[in-house]
C-alpha cells in the first residue's frame, strides 16, 4: 500500500489478457499472482466477476490461518495444487476460527466458478449477514442453524477469538468495494499499459497513425468506465503520448481534484508542465533573442509562464512511494528535470546525460538536453540532441520542434547568405516534419513562418504567422514576424498595425519597440521611429543598443550633435559596448573632431578586440587624420578578423588608391562586390569606379 492510501498489485506474474487487441500479448498467457489466482484463470480461460470473488476469498483465507490456501515449492508446483487439491478447512489450522465465516471462504474458493457468489456483492451481502448474527447463505439454513444464530445475536459476550474474527470479517466487508476497484483499476491500468508500450513501439518505428489508433483505443478505453481518479489518471498518461498536452493537463488536474493524495497523477502533471514551459520559454527566447537575461524577466513578461514553472517544481516535488506506475527512470528523469527547473545549472545538464548514457534510448532525457542547449542559445548542441532524439524515437515532434528552433537560430546568426538560406530551409523542413507528426501547437507556426520570411518566402509566412495569430491573437511574436514579413512585401500599413499591436500585448519588451521603430524609419517616420526608440530605452535603459540606434536615426535626421550625444549616453549606459564608441568616433570625425573620434574609436577597439567593424571603423578616421600607413593596418586586421566585411574591403580599395595602388585599389573593389548583398544600393557605382580605374 502507498502511502497515498493507493493499493498496487506489482507482481502481474501470471494474469491473463483477454482483449487480443495487443500484438505483444499471447492468446492463453497467464500473468499474475498464483496464491490468489482462480483455477479457470490458470488455466488462461476466459475470467469473470467469480475469479474477484476466488482471489477475495483466498485473501480472506489467509488473513484467518495466516497462509495463503495453496502455497507449492515454486510457481509451477502451486498451480499443481490450485488444480488438484481442496483447501485446508481454516478452522483446522484455528479452531477459533467462527464455523460460518469458514463456510463463506471456502465457498469463494470452489473449484467450479458456479459453486462460488456470483460477485464480490453477493459475497459482501453475506459477510453483512453474519456480522448481523442472521443465516448466511453460504449453506442450507436449517431450523436448528437458524435458532442457533439468533441466539448468538443477542449474547452480550463473545469469545476473544470470535470477536477478533468478526472484526476481520467486518473489515472485509468495508474493504470490498475498494479491493474491487483496486483489482478493476489494475485490470485497466494492464490495458492502458499495453497500449502505451505497443503505440511507443508504432512510434519509435515511425508509424504515427499506428500509433495513434492504439492510443485512441486506450483512450475509448477509459471513457467507456465510470469516472474516477484512476481513470483520469490513465486518460491524462494516454493524451500525453498523444501530444495533447492541453487534454492532457485537464485529466490530470481533475485526477488529483477527485484525489488530492494521488502522488501519481501530480507527479505525472509535473512532467506535462515543464515540457509545456520548456516550450514556451524557447518561443519567449526566440522573441526577446537572448538566454543571458535572467528567467525571471521572461516570466515577468511572459503571461502564466511563472506559475507554470512553479507548478511544475511542486508536482516533481512530491514523495514517490516505491510501488508506482512509473517506471526507476521515469521517476529518476522526473527528479533531473526538477533540478534543471531549479537551477539550470552543469549539474542539472549532468543528471540528464547520467539517464541517457545508462540508457541510451530514453528519448524524453535526449530531449530534455535538446531544450537545455536551445534555451542556452547553444544551436549546435541543440541540433546534435535533437538528431539523437529523432534517431532513438522518430515519432516525437518536439524534437523536430526544437531542431527547427535551433537551425533558424543559427540561420539568423549566419554570416554568409548561403549558411542563412541552407538552415532557414532545414528549420522549415522540420517543422513541416513537426506538424505532419502531429504538433499543433501555435508555434510551430510561427517557427515556420520565420524561417520562411528569412528565405524570402513572404507569402507563404504570412500565411503561417496569420494560422499562428488565429490559433493565439495574444502571442506578440507572431505579430511581429509577420509585420516584418508585411514590411518586406512592402506593406507598411499591415506592419505597422501589427507591429503596435504586438507592443500593446507586451509593452515591457524592448525587442517589439525596436522593431516598430524600423518600421517607423523604413516608411519615411523619423520621427515616429525616434519615439518608438525612446519606448525601447524605457523598457530596458540599461541597453545601449538603443542609445546607439537612437544616434544612427538621429544622424538621418541630420543632427548629429544630437546623434554624438545619443551615443555618449550608450557609453554612460554601457562602457563596455564597442559600438557606441564606435559610433561616436565615426560622427565626431564628420563634424571635425578627428582626435576625438580617434580616442573614440580606440575605446572601441579596446572594449571588444575582436570586432572587425571598430577596428575598420578606427582604420577610416586614421585615415582621414593622414596616417594612410596606419589605416592600412587597421583594415588589414578587419579583415582578417572578418573576411565578409565589405566595408573593410572598399576602404582599403581607397587607401590604396591614395598610396597610387590601382591594381591593388580595383582587387579589394572586386572583393567588395562579391562579399556585398546582390542588393546593395552602392552597387553600380562601384562597378563604375573599377571600370573607370582600368581605363587609366
């Protein structure tokens, strides 16, 4: 017994399926307890409500002689006798045993099933009868026997043994109808488990609608029997597997409103809430576009996302009793991810590996550490657990979920256009391999719809952000995307609309303001965009990045006074952040300040070394205080740093142009060109500039 008050069977060493709906299961197999087992069970026939009543009679035998009523040297030896022998009479072992009570347990114990009660009712009816002191019917009731009981009713003393053996009987009589349920519980939980084994291995193999038809047996299943803990229990475990985490939630949190002691079902709605925020935390990442800002912002702005997590940590956190529906490893993988909810920490990272490298095919672990790595912004971990996901279980769509999360990630991160395309159309054919595997979820749509934007596929993400919209009006980053998709298309309006009304569902996220403010620009809105930039800075004024686009608009604008002070406030907000620096030298050398933008873009160079933009960015004003030596240097070192980098390309073109290096000057043009978008605005007038150089 658990300590939830539960009773489980674990021992299903010889019992007998009898549905045939399972390809695992042989026709005739016996599995179960032999001690408790009816003759007609071990022989594997067909069972019915009697075999209740054999094994309730043979726990009655046992409680009063203090053995089971068949007990051989070995499984095989006590079916021997089950078959062939009678039971000892209990009160040849106890005397003290009441003659009655004797009667009724050798009646459940008969040989024939028709010789025994009909049901556990029957027997319980009887069981009443000889607490009340009247006839049972276990036997003829003959006058004498009739005479005799009554005047037992009305003794006011009874013998020690008698009453302890009424007492026992009285307690059979109470734990009837729970002993009944628990074996009926059993019997389903039997059939629910077989059709999750047989669906995991439809899944594994990839046959999803195999899969599926087994769970929808499973789940016709438990809605055909009367409501219960137990029942909600199985059907939450059913739509799970099934992917309807939703569905799946409602069962669960109505098993535990029928029993707030079902450890089972809390522990098993643990397990559903942290995938859900797994999920949710990926999509509110990809939204605000980095891990390094503490979870607690996005729970802070992300509606729900916080009392799922908590939710999550107070389920895990309960006592698993040792006799579970869980599997060692369900529970262990439950305990790991508890800790990650905690503290994402190496160790946490390090419990989960610890479960897959003892079992390699325990695909809800390799998962776990996909969505560790995708959370942590590491794509090519990400990538590589989701792969060993999908190789041990090709039925689970969250993996291609989270590949495709990853591989755009890297696609946006991308350096060279090819890389962009070639991880933007892997991230489409995952998710177009999520949904046909049957994740419905709102994301997977607006996943799609991002990669497909990147690819310049507007249309078609349009179509899948409006699907994500439709599903969920309330999720920001599907308004955003597909503004951005709207702009590219040209649709300043459409963009803008959602843009705003993105910003209204989220008014504490910088990232959408940022957004709305390019927007604002690309339609001619300075102005507008300036103040959607002042939104941005309010939302996070800790972020220079807004202080450096302020300048830059600023600079459009043609203030560049206004644009120098912009970036001095970024450099207030941020010393360490090369680009307001950067940015600053650049606009101080315009307005003539050529030493001044020279420490400026120093400070640049010093706050990120590796930057090949500050250090092309310190190459131009060098050049334009007169050390063309010194500027060479640096666009060589940008360069290096970053060979795609155009704009080192072109001014080094020039710095050689001004030492009387033609040929070298038109060969860093070329390079230029090919490094450029086809796009590029300066294009043409390059091409004219190299054509014009090899004329003289």
């Amino acid at each position: 017994m658990a300590v939830s008050g539960h009773v489980f069977v674990m021992d299903f060493g010889l019992a007998r399926a009898t549905e045939g709906a399972s390809d695992v299961s042989v026709s005739g197999q016996v599995i179960g307890t032999p001690a408790y087992m009816s003759p007609e069970q071990a022989r594997g026939e067909r069972v019915d409500a009697r075999a209740d009543v054999y094994g309730l009679g043979a726990t009655l035998y046992e409680l009063l002689a203090g053995a089971p009523p068949f007990k051989g040297a070995n499984v095989y030896d006590t079916l021997k006798r089950l078959q062939e022998q009678e039971p000892a009479p209990p009160r040849r072992i106890d005397a003290s045993i009441p003659a009655d009570l004797e009667v009724i347990v050798l009646k459940c114990l008969e040989k024939e099933r028709a010789q025994r009660y009909a049901d556990a009712s029957e027997l319980a009816a009887d069981l009443g009868r000889y607490l009340e002191g009247e006839p049972i019917h276990g036997r003829p009731a003959s006058f004498v026997y009739r005479v005799r009981r009554r005047l037992a009713k009305r003794k006011a003393v009874v013998a020690v043994a008698g009453a302890g053996a009424a007492a026992l009987a009285a307690a059979i009589v109470l734990l009837l109808p729970r002993l009944l349920e628990t074996r009926r519980t059993l019997e389903l939980w039997r059939r629910v488990s077989v059709v999750l084994q047989d669906a995991d291995v439809h899944a594994r193999a990839g046959d999803l609608p195999g899969a599926r038809r087994r769970l929808d047996e499973g789940i016709a299943i438990c809605r055909a029997r009367p409501d219960s803990a137990a029942v909600r229990y199985f059907l939450g475990r059913l739509l799970h597997e099934r992917g309807d985490r939703a569905g799946s939630l409602r069962e669960l949190d109505r098993a535990v409103e029928i029993d707030p002691g079902f450890v089972e079902a809390r522990f098993a709605r643990g397990l559903v809430r942290v995938e859900e925020y797994g999920q949710r935390l990926l999509a509110a990442q990809r939204l605000y576009g980095s891990w390094t800002r503490p979870v607690d912002e996005f729970e802070a702005e992300q509606a729900g996302l916080r009392g799922l997590r908590a939710g999550a940590i107070d389920d895990l956190s309960v006592r698993m009793p040792p006799d579970t529906y869980f599997r060692a490893v369900d529970v262990e993988f439950g305990r790991a991810e508890l800790a990650r909810l905690r503290d994402p920490s190496p160790e946490a990272k390090a419990a989960l590996a610890k479960i897959v490298e003892r079992e390699p095919l325990y695909w809800r672990a390799l998962l776990s550490l996909a969505n560790f790595s995708a959370n942590r912004f590491d794509h090519d971990e990400a990538v590589a657990w989701a792969a060993k996901t999908i190789e041990a279980h090709k039925g689970v769509p969250r993996a291609h979920h989270t590949r495709a999360v990853a591989l755009h990630r890297k696609g946006r991160e991308a350096v060279k256009p090819q890389d962009r395309r070639d991880f933007n159309r892997r991230a489409v054919e995952d998710t177009d391999r999520a949904i046909a595997l049957g994740d419905d979820s709102t994301d997977i749509w607006a996943i799609r719809g991002a990669a497909r934007s990147m690819l310049g596929e507007h249309e078609k993400a349009v179509a899948d952000l409006t699907e994500a919209i439709h599903r969920n009006p309330m999720l920001p980053e599907a308004h955003v995307l597909r503004g951005l998709a709207y702009e590219k298309r040209g649709n300043h309006e459409g963009a803008i609309a959602d843009l705003e009304r993105a910003s209204q569902i989220s008014p504490g996220n910088a990232n959408i303001h940022g957004c709305r403010a390019g927007v604002l620009f690309m339609k001619g809105d300075i102005d507008g965009a300036l103040g959607a930039y002042a939104d941005a800075r309010r939302a996070e004024p800790a972020n220079a990045w807004w202080w450096m686009m302020t300048g830059e608009t600023l600079e459009w604008k043609g203030d560049v006074a206004a644009a120098i002070d912009a970036y001095a406030r970024g450099t207030e907000a941020d010393p360490r952040d090369a680009e307001c620096w950067r940015h600053r030298g650049l606009a101080r050398a315009k307005r003539g300040d050529v030493e001044g933008g020279l420490a400026d873009c120093r400070r640049a160079v010093e706050a990120k070394p590796d930057s090949a933009a500050a250090r092309d960015s310190l190459g131009y004003v060098r050049q334009q205080s007169g050390d063309v030596e010194g500027a060479l240097r640096d666009y060589d070192e940008a360069i290096r740093l970053d060979p795609t980098l155009m704009s080192a390309w072109s001014n080094r073109g020039f710095a050689r142009l001004a030492k009387g290096d033609t040929t070298g000057a038109i060969g860093d043009f070329e390079r230029c060109l090919a490094v450029a978008p086809a796009e590029w605005p300066a294009r043409p007038i390059m091409l004219q500039t190299i054509e014009r150089l090899r004329k003289k």
